[in-house]
C-alpha cells in the first residue's frame, strides 16, 4: 500500500474489521445452532454435506471446535489460519448449496444467494488480512516492532 493517502489505511482497517464483524455474526449464529438446536444440525449436514447421521455428541464436538475458530476470528487472532478456515467453511457451505441456486424463485432458495458476497467477503479479509489493523495480531505485532531496538554498531535488531 502506499503511503500517498496517509488516511487510507485506517479506512481500510475500519472496512476489514467491520466485515470481519459482519462474517463473524453469521458464523457465530451457525455456531450456537449446532449447540441450541442439533437437530437441525444434523439435517442440515444430512442434506448438504451427505453426511447421513449426526448424532447431538458430534454437533456439540463440531460446535465446539467451531465456537473456538470463530471466537478467534472475531478477535483477528491466528489470521493466517483462521481466515483461511473461515474462507474454506463457507466455501464448502455456498458450493454445497448449488441445487437452491438453480432453483431460486423456490422458496426459500433466493436466501441461499446472500451466500455469494460473504463468499467475496471472506476472501477479502484473507487477501487483506495483513492490513487488518484492528485485530489481535496486528496489536501483538505492534507490542513486538514497538520493544526490538537495534544493537548499536552491528544494525541489527537485538
């Protein structure tokens, strides 16, 4: 990025965190539904993944595991592996929904389209993550530049 526009950047991180905001509010409610209502999770994965049976154990585990990537996507925390997560799940969740797009005046099919700019959203935040400046890693990362100091005479970070 360049610096021409210093106001850019800033811009930039806002947009970043409120989609990274806005993913983490879809996923968040895919989450507690595994835990609240496992049943339907467990017709949702029969039906799109094929997965033929889900006991209520193993949406609590899948719910469980989720909660924890979803919680540190929120945060901006691990972004080189929570992003891409993020990105591959709700890849796998649009692509296996590709009957209701070739259908869509049957309700409630036409909703499955909301899909398709999260989609985009999610691999915005992945190709952007580094300039995601409000986020747990690019604090950590700050704390660390702000305590190197070089070594005086060698020039090196010491």
């Amino acid at each position: 990025m360049s610096d021409s526009d210093p106001k850019l950047r800033p811009q930039l991180a806002l947009c970043l965190l409120l989609i990274r905001l806005g993913i983490t509010s879809v996923f968040l409610m895919w989450t507690i539904d595994k835990f609240v209502n496992p049943e339907h999770a467990a017709a949702v994965f029969k039906k799109f993944y094929m997965v033929p049976s889900l006991s209520s154990s193993l949406a609590y585990g899948i719910g469980a595991i989720q909660l924890a990537v979803v919680i540190a996507f929120a945060l901006g925390a691990l972004r080189n592996i929570t992003y891409p997560i993020i990105l591959i799940l709700h890849s796998i969740s649009t692509f296996s929904s590709f009957k209701q797009y070739a259908d869509p005046w049957t309700y409630p099919h036409l909703l499955f389209f909301a899909a398709i700019p999260m989609l985009a959203a999610c691999f915005t935040l992945w190709l952007l993550r580094r300039y995601d400046d409000y986020s747990i890693d690019a604090v950590r990362s700050r704390g660390s530049a702000a305590t190197t100091t070089l070594t005086p005479g060698d020039g090196t970070a010491g």
